[in-house]
C-alpha cells in the first residue's frame, strides 16, 4: 500500500519547517505502507496543485498532512478544516487573504477521515505529547487539509486522510520562549501516528 505523506515549505522567516524535516526523517516504508514523500509550498496559491497531480499519479490508499504549528506542547492530528482563508501573515508568496472562503460553493467544513484518537493514542503510547486538535487555523495548513479532503469526495476517493500539527523543534526556539520537540521525537510520534493506520 502507499502512504502518501507531506510538509510545508519554511515560512514566516523560519529557516526550516519541521513538518518537512520529519517527513524526510521517516523511514521509506512503515508496516504495510509503502511512503510517498512531498514538500508542499507554504502558499495558498500553489499548496494544492502541487498535491494534486501527486494524488492523482501515484493513486495513494492514504494522505497525512503535516505542517508547523509553533507554540503548541503536543503533537496534534486536527479534527476538521474550515472553508476560509483568513491570514494572520502573508503566505510565501505575500499573499494574505482576509476572511474568504476556500471554495464559494463548497461545505462549512470537512472532518478528516484519519483515525484521530487512535494515531493521537498511539503517539502518547510511544512517550510523547499528544493530543487531538480542534482547529488547523484559518492559514495554508487548513486550507490544504479542506482543499485536500474535497478534491478526495469530488472524485469519489474513499481513503483516509487528514493533518497533523508538530511543534517547533529545538533549533527554532533559540531565541523564543517556546515549546519545542527534538526532531527525532517528531519522527517517531508520526511513525507511531502511521502504524496506527
């Protein structure tokens, strides 16, 4: 089977991303999944098309997105995406949409398909914070997670898929007061996440 697994590009003057970094840490195949590894740009513009002709080569049996969310103590796989864009910056490309809707015609919401509590269960089980999320925000992580599951129920692909926050890891809060988590935690938390599955 194939997993596909993604992260952002650094925004917001970080230099990396630790959703990327752990994704390029993951091993090439977990359990019975094969992993089809990504980096998503942090722009609203070019997030979903550059994930979208990825789905529709490799077919995938599951996505797990993951991005950056810097300040949280856990590691959290996010309960629903919202239909608005409302940022708080301007994405990489100065882009900063001001409370619009992802797509006009398209639902309030849509609830991942990712087993939440099960992965956020297995994460706490191999000794690291975790917990489930209400709210991807309003920025690109939420918008590619909605953009993501409504491309999947538009074309009547019935896989599992949804988000993951991590938190900074520790080359990034040298000069903030900030939660932070070594990278290899994030790796491991994610793979526990994966196995879940």
């Amino acid at each position: 089977m194939k997993l596909c697994v993604t992260g952002f590009s650094p925004f917001g003057g970080e230099p990396i991303n630790p959703s990327y970094e752990t994704v390029k840490g993951l091993p090439d195949r977990i359990g019975p999944f094969t992993l089809i590894k990504a980096e998503i740009p942090t722009s609203f513009s070019r997030a979903f098309s550059t994930l979208r002709p990825i789905i529709e080569a490799q077919n995938p049996d599951g996505i797990i997105l993951l991005g950056q969310a810097g300040g949280r103590t856990a590691i959290t796989p996010e309960r629903v995406a919202i239909n608005v864009m409302d940022a708080s910056r301007p994405d990489n490309d100065g882009d900063s949409p001001s409370d619009l809707p992802i797509d006009p015609l398209g639902p309030a919401a849509y609830f991942s398909s990712l087993p939440i509590k099960k992965m956020a269960q297995a994460i706490t089980d191999a000794g690291l914070p975790a917990a489930i999320s209400n709210t991807a925000g309003t920025y690109v992580c939420n918008f590619l997670m909605y953009r993501t599951l409504h491309f999947l129920t538009e074309t009547h692909r019935d896989i599992p898929c949804g988000f993951i926050h991590v938190p900074f890891i520790p080359e990034q809060v040298k000069d903030k007061n900030a939660f932070s988590l070594p990278l290899s935690h994030l790796i491991s938390g994610i793979e526990a996440a994966i196995l879940a599955l």
